[in-house]
C-alpha cells in the first residue's frame, strides 16, 4: 500500500495548510458578520435615545407643541 500516491511529503503539507487556511476564513468571515451588525444596533439604540431626549426636552420649553411632539415620538418609534 503506497501512502503519499506520488505527491511526497511536500503535498501533503501543502494539502493540510489549505484546508487549515480555508477554515480559518470561513471562522474569521463568520465572526465579521457578526461583529458587523453589533455595533450599529449599539449605536442607533445610542442614537435613537439621544432624540427622545432632545425632543423631551424642546418639549419641556415649549419649542413644540403637543401634536408636534406626539408626531415625532411616532416617528422615532417608525425608525427604531
């Protein structure tokens, strides 16, 4: 029984390093993908916040009105 079918060490090396590196890339593509979307939900979360906030607050000193106010709450709920 002949193990090496003609290839010799050599290739089975550089056989074991591909399919090594390929697994490696499926891992790291994976990973990206989700790392990805993390911090966008993060961030608009962050953002979406920050405008409740301010629009609470042009509220509270009477830049707006009720409706104004009641309207862009809905909008912001619509975006989150």
């Amino acid at each position: 029984m002949m193990w090496n079918d003609g290839m010799g060490w050599t290739g089975w090396l550089v056989m074991a390093l591909t399919a090594v590196a390929f697994w490696a890339l499926v891992v790291v593509a994976v990973v990206a993908l989700f790392r990805d979307s993390r911090p966008e939900s993060r961030q608009a979360k962050a953002g979406s916040d920050e405008a409740r906030r301010i629009l609470d607050q042009r509220f509270a000193r009477g830049e707006i009105d009720a409706n104004e106010y009641q309207a862009r709450q809905i909008m912001l709920r619509s975006a989150h």
